[in-house]
C-alpha cells in the first residue's frame, strides 16, 4: 500500500522511532544483560550470544519490513481486487434479472422471491461498508507503520518478543479484513440465487432466513471474523451471531407491549411503598408530640 500520502508529521513520528531504533535496542540488550547475569547459577556459563542473535534478528526485520508489508499489502489487494469483480453492480443485477425470468406461479418461487428480496436488500444497504472496511484497513496499515520500529525492537528480550509476533499477527489479520469482507459480501448476494427453498435441500424457509440474517451480520464483523480464524476460534463467531439473531426475533410486539406494563408496574409499586413509609413516619411523629395521647 503506498502510504505517500501521510503526513510529514506522521512519516516524521516513524523516522524518530526508526533512528531510536538501535539505541532502544542497544539498551534492552543490555538490560537482558544483567538479567542473564543476575540469573546465572555459582559456576555457570552465560548465554549471551543468543541476546545478541535476536538483537541482529530485530535490525533484519526492521530493514525488510517495509518491503514485508508492501508483499502483503499487495498479495491481499490482488485477491481483494479479484473478488471485488464478483460484487460489482452490474454482475449482481445481471444475476437477479435471470433469477427472477426463472421464477414460476408457485409456493417454492414465492419463497425465493422473500429470500432474494431479503438477500438483495441487505447486500444493498452493506454495501456502503466497503468505504468502513477500506477506512478500518487505512487506519490500522498507518498505524503499524508508524510504531513498527518499537515493536520490531522489543523482540530483543524474550519476555517482550510476543509484541513483534502480534506486530506481524495484526498485519496479517488487517490486510485479509478486505478478502474476508468480498468473500462474505459475494455469498450474501448469491444465497438468494441458490437452491436453498427447493424440498431436495431439506432446510427450512425460517432457516433459511435466519441464515440470511447472519450472513448480513457476518459482514459487519468482519474483523472480529477474521481474527477468530487466526485463533482457530470461528465456532465463537458462530455461536454469537446465532445469538444476536435469536435476540433480535426475541424483540416480537408482545415484548415490546410488555415492557411499558413492567416499568409501570414496578413504578406504581415504588410509589405506593413510598406513601406507606410517610404516614408511618407522620404517625410516629405526631405520637412523639403528643405524649398523654400515646400512654392513653
């Protein structure tokens, strides 16, 4: 990605933090120094080469990083420019018109037409979160640009090397965030081109939908999509979107006519235990004022 466009402040922050480089290296060397030493048994050998081995390792990846990220970068806009075809207006307009010249006066093509209508109307109203995908991914690359030289540096000592792992783990994740964000936009338009409602499939049409709907939702997450890929937790991301569905069909108009009566009836509630506890304290009060009352 050419980050030409930064701003001279912005490429000025990346060329201080590159030219501390070797000075933050040099001092958590040292550092690791002393704590190699301080760790050594009566009569042990210490192990400082291999602090210097990964020393020599960070300066290597800080002189090819840019070259790592423009790799990336381009491999990821290539597959991303490549399934950006599969989205384009034309195609997925061409592909509904033939949908709908195939359709026929019966049951099943009645449900194709709510699930292409359904399909289309979500993929159209998403697709204005390409530019928040694009925006996400700007926002994230500039980042790892700028602090990338602290981040290669902490992989001297091995209790701080896992921040350079997640450096290139996070590098990864952003630059499939637009791969992932096609792919799922292209099976949102095209479920409703498949033959999903004909008995042979065996799914039902509420099943159908409720797929629909996470298929939509999967394309607002795609981060949180991508980075259970990375873990290899994507049945998380499965379980939750089945949730945020079921709570969305939990929100029927007898939830919503419920509510009011509840917060009413808990309201009134207050309100006459409030009353109650006034008359007691008056009714105490007036017996403490009046004494000869209280003992007759």
């Amino acid at each position: 990605m050419d980050i030409s466009w930064l701003a001279a402040e912005a490429k000025g922050i990346h060329a201080i933090f590159e030219n501390a480089f070797f000075t933050f290296v040099g001092t958590l060397l040292v550092l690791g120094v002393i704590l190699e030493y301080f760790k050594l048994p009566i009569g042990g050998t210490p192990q400082f080469t291999t602090l210097l081995g990964r020393a020599l390792i960070a300066c290597l990846i800080l002189v090819a990083f840019p070259e790592i990220m423009n790799f990336i970068a381009d491999v990821t806009d290539s597959l991303a420019r490549d399934l950006g075809d599969i989205n384009k207006f034309q195609l997925v307009l061409a592909r509904l018109v033939e949908k709908f010249k195939d359709l026929s006066f019966s049951w099943v093509s009645v449900k194709d037409v709510v699930i292409v209508a359904i399909s289309y109307l979500t993929f159209f109203i998403l697709y204005i979160t390409v530019y928040l995908a694009e925006t996400l991914f700007t926002y994230s690359w500039f980042l790892i640009y700028i602090f990338s030289p602290v981040l290669i540096g902490l992989f001297v000592l091995p209790q701080t090397a896992s921040a350079t792992k997640g450096l290139f783990r996070t590098m990864i994740e952003v630059s499939l965030w637009k791969v992932v964000w096609a792919s799922m936009s292209a099976l949102l338009w095209s479920y409703a081109l498949s033959d999903v409602n004909k008995p042979d499939a065996h799914i039902d049409f509420l099943s159908a939908i409720i797929l629909n709907l996470m298929l939509a939702a999967s394309v607002l997450i795609t981060p949180k999509i991508v980075s259970s890929f990375a873990s290899g937790s994507l049945s998380g991301v499965a379980s939750g979107l089945g949730g945020f569905v079921m709570s969305a069909a939990a929100l029927t108009p007898a939830t919503f006519l419920g509510a009011p009566g509840i917060a009413v009836g808990g309201a009134k509630a207050r309100a006459i235990q409030t009353y109650r506890n006034v008359r007691q304290v008056r009714k105490a009060k007036e017996m403490d004022e009046n004494p000869r009352n209280n003992q007759s």
